[in-house]
C-alpha cells in the first residue's frame, strides 16, 4: 500500500476519533453546507470548538470551505479522504479474511484426520 494512502488514513482515522468532530461531519451529512454559527447552534459545543474543529477537518480534507458569501463561509463535506480510509479499512480486511480462512482449513483438516 503506498505510503500516501497510508497517510491519508492515518489523517482521517486522528481527525474521527475525537466525538465532536464526528458530530460536526454528522451534522454536515445530515443538512449539508453549513457555517461555523450554524453547526455551532446545531451541537452542543462553542463556535470556537466547531472552529477550530472545522480547521482541522479541513486540514484532513474531509471539509472544505465554500466560496465566501459576504463575511460567511460555508463548509462542506469531501468524500476522498474518507475513500482512501475505506480502502485502507478494506485492504486490511482482506489480509484478515485470507488469514481466518486458512485457520478455518486447517482446523478443519485438522477435525477430519481425526
């Protein structure tokens, strides 16, 4: 898996472990573009917190923001980065597929030589 990738994931999987973060790209999903105000009086975290989270999911490229529209900003979600960490995800579960299958035929050989 190239490292890039690798990167991505790892950028994404950081910026989806903290909850607020998490809630604020639920609240992107659920009613699409937002600004900081708006997101901020959906959930129950400051405008400074949905701020400075918005910085960094925009850092992640899970969010990007929207043309200005006078002194407002609207962020929006970006679903590349979250592909990346699916194939990554993906990738991993194949590993463990081909490893549990094995298992499996072994321990069924195992169980009819007996």
């Amino acid at each position: 898996m190239p490292d890039d990738v690798e990167a991505v994931a790892e950028r994404v999987f950081t910026a989806l472990a903290d909850p607020s973060r998490r809630a604020v790209l639920a609240a992107l999903a659920a009613h699409g573009p937002a600004t900081v105000t708006e997101l901020a009086d959906r959930l129950p975290i400051t405008r400074q917190a949905v701020a400075k989270h918005l910085a960094l999911l925009t850092d992640t490229g899970l969010v990007a923001a929207g043309p200005p529209e006078g002194r407002r900003v609207r962020y929006g979600l970006r679903s590349a980065p979250m592909q990346v960490a699916q194939q990554f995800l993906a990738s991993l579960a194949r590993d463990w597929d081909g490893r549990l299958q094995a298992l499996q035929d072994h321990l069924t050989r195992e169980a009819e030589d007996r």
